[in-house]
C-alpha cells in the first residue's frame, strides 16, 4: 500500500481522491500528491534506503504508487560526481555534476518522471501512454512504454533534430510531429487528452509523473552523505524538475533525513527561451511567454507550465536564475567533456553555463558547495555541436603524414 493521501489544489487546497485528473473544478489550479508524512516517517530511515537496490525506487514511499513499482526498474541512482578538475577552472572549493547522462535507459532524466508516469497509468488500469514532448520525454514513453507493452502516441515538435526523431521511432510508437513549438503541440495535446481515455504522462498523469524528479534531489542528498549542498543549479523547461527537488530536500528535511537545509535553488535557462529566468531577474512573479529560439531544444518551453512555483521555490530559498547564450551553451558542453569527460546534451551546457555566470557574479559563493544538474547525454544532440568542435587531423597512411600532424600541433 502506498502512502498518498489525496490530490490538492496547490492555490485553493481542495482536495481530490487518486484519480486521473490534474486540475482543480473550482480554480483551474494544478493538483499535486499529499503523503502522509508520519506514516512515512516510520516506514523511512537511512537504513532502510541504503540497504535496497541503488534505482530510483529505493525511495518508493515518496512516490505516488500503490503497488510494486512497474517500470524502470534499473534506473536512477546516476553518479555524483565531485569535479575537481572543474571547480579549479571556476574556481570554486566544492563542486559536484549530479550526472543524469547515465543510468537511464535513454540517457536522460525523463526515465525517472516516466518510470513512476508508466507505474502509476498500469495502476489506473490505461492501455496507451501519450505524451507530448520537446524531445527526451518522447524518447523516455517510446522505450519504456514497449518494455511495459502499452500503446504510445508520442507527440513533438516537427522542428526536432532528426537524431532525436530517430532514438524515438526506433521503438515503434505512433510518432507524430506537428506543425508548430512545443507549446502548440501542448496545446493539442489537452485536446486529445479530453476526447481518447489515455495516460497523457505530462497532462492528466501530470500531478503522480512530476513527482519521480524528486529521486534526483534525494539521490544527491543521500550521496553527499545524508547533507544538503549550499547550492544547486537546475536546468528549466517547465519548471517542474526544479520545483520536485526543492520539494525533496523539504520532504528529507521533515523526516529527518538530514539534519539542516540552507541551500540555495538557481534556475538555467538558454537566452532564447527564458521565461522563468527572466520573472526571477526582474521580481516579478508573473511568467511572461516567449517564443523559444534556442539551439537547447530539450528545454524549449515558451509558456512554462510551472513557472510561477519554480520562480517561487528560488526566492523562498534565496537563489537566483540565470540565461546564456546558444554559444555559452556550446562552450560549457566542451567545458564538461574535456575537464570531467561527461558529454552533456544542450540541457546540460545551458546549466553549467549558467552556473559559472552564477559564481562570476558572486550569486554562487566560491567557498560553499554546488551542485550542478546535467539531465542528458550529448550523444542525443551532437548536431549542436557541428562546426564548433577541434579540427580531426586527417592524414595518408604513413609515418611520415603522421609526422607533419606532431609537427603541426608542437609535438
Ligand atoms: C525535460 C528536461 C528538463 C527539465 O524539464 P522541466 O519541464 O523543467 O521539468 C531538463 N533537462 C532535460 C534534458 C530535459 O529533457
Ligand atoms: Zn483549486
């Protein structure tokens, strides 16, 4: 038996039973899972996590299922990696990459929030998942919804880099690309999800699937020791990631799973879509949409679903937000490979750009430590990267064509 209590309304707390449904009848706020937290403390310890298997799973009576888990069952639990060839270049004393480019099945973060998302629509009793997706959600429903057997109609922006179209159709769900931005497929999709009865993993699934991104935050908790950095640096497309882990340092915090909390939540967008970034810079609480123009696609999401929680996660922790530009992108993804070898999709690069301006301006104290959130793996997006790489040195079979390279590069 699971630990919810119900669904509430996060503006006017009306409650609602575990159902398919996301938002509230009376104020159109979105709905989110309640546990029962003093159930949970005496189910909960350190011991009890560290003696299950290293998955996203070892933290099951923070996730919104009833039963045994039903998917991704060796996902999660990617490596936190402490960067020192990284904090000498920025000049930071303590710093960590949360590595998400592995340890899921299709090398991203999503694997977490569709693990629990698949879970809990075979709980319901669906036959077909759905999405809509700015590309690593389709590759995530697409993979794991044929392990589980289920049908899938995976929606995306026509615009997507065809390798991302390719590490989707490999699976063989009903693939379709629309016309239009994220946003616009967003939109149909909410249509579809009124007329066909399927799991929507980011509609009407959307309350039980946002919570498997709290698995990242108590991943990092429990890896530095059952302790809470002074700062983490999150990548935002809608929000939710960054608002889930803030939501799991809280939920650690309340049960006693670490001692203290002071840290710090900074939000990384790309310049050419930075609503959420650009509310936190200018005070404001209301999200403005944009129109994304931005080579990090994954993250391309113009009118943020939970922008206005994230932006309110950041303040009530004292962080910050921060955008860069396509080419920081580029230079922060060759930052990561060559200083700590992890290949990070664009995602990946709009967050470690945005933490390096973070400490640049004094926002990040050098002295405390960070953490840095890379969700995908840069083998999904290498034609960001065309034209912007070293030069292969191109020789003829022999000794001597070799030779003019050593000379060529000093050697
Ligand atoms: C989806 C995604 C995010 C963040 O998504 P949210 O909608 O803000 O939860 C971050 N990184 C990558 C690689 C993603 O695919
Ligand atoms: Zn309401």
């Amino acid at each position: 038996m699971g630990f919810m209590k119900a669904l509430r309304c996060r503006e006017c707390s009306r409650e609602y039973p575990i159902e398919p449904v996301y938002v509230c009848e009376f104020c159109f706020g979105p709905l989110e899972v309640v546990y029962d937290y003093d159930a949970i403390k005496k189910a909960l310890s350190r011991e009890v996590i560290t003696g299950r298997r290293k998955n996203l799973w070892r933290y099951r009576e923070l996730l919104p299922i009833d039963g045994e888990p039903q998917a991704g069952l060796d996902s999660g639990f990617s490596p936190l990696v402490k960067a020192e060839n990284l904090a000498e270049v920025l000049g930071v004393r303590e710093l960590y990459i949360k590595d998400d480019t592995v340890m899921h099945p299709t090398l991203s973060f999503k694997d977490r929030v569709v693990s629990v998302a698949l879970t809990k629509a075979l709980e319901f009793g669906f036959d077909t998942v759905a999405c809509a997706s700015t590309g690593n959600l389709a590759h995530s429903v697409s993979a794991l919804g044929a392990r589980s057997g289920l049908n899938r109609f995976v929606f995306i922006p026509a615009t997507l880099e065809q390798s991302k179209i390719v590490a989707s159709i490999v699976y063989g769900p009903n693939l379709v690309a629309v016309d239009g931005n994220y946003d616009d497929v967003n939109r149909l999709c909410s249509e579809i999800a009124n007329k066909y009865k399927w799991a929507f993993v980011n509609i009407n699934i959307r309350p039980y699937y946002a919570e498997g991104s709290k698995t990242m935050g108590f991943e990092i908790l429990e890896q530095l020791g059952w302790k809470a950095p002074g700062n983490v640096v999150i990548p935002c497309a809608s929000g939710s990631l960054l608002t889930k882990i803030w939501k799991s340092f809280k939920e650690f915090k309340m049960l006693g799973l670490i001692d203290s909390l002071d840290t710090k939540v900074f939000a990384a967008q790309a310049a050419g879509c930075s609503p959420i970034a650009a509310a936190i810079k200018a005070g404001v609480e209301v999200i403005r949409p944009v129109k994304p123009d931005t080579i990090a696609k994954s993250l391309a999401i113009g009118n943020p679903a939970d922008g206005f929680y994230a932006t309110a996660a950041v303040k009530e922790s004292g962080g910050w937000g921060e955008h860069v530009s396509d080419q920081e992108i580029i230079d922060a993804i060759k930052l990561l490979a060559s200083t700590e070898g992890i290949f990070a999709e664009t995602a990946g690069g709009v967050t470690l750009a945005s933490a390096k301006k973070l400490i640049e301006s004094g926002r990040i104290d050098r002295d405390s430590s960070t953490v840095v959130c890379i969700t995908g793996n840069g083998l999904k997006t290498q034609e960001a990267l065309a034209g912007h790489t070293g030069r292969v040195h191109h020789i003829k079979p022999n000794l001597a064509s070799f030779e003019d390279v050593m000379k060529s590069i000093g050697r």
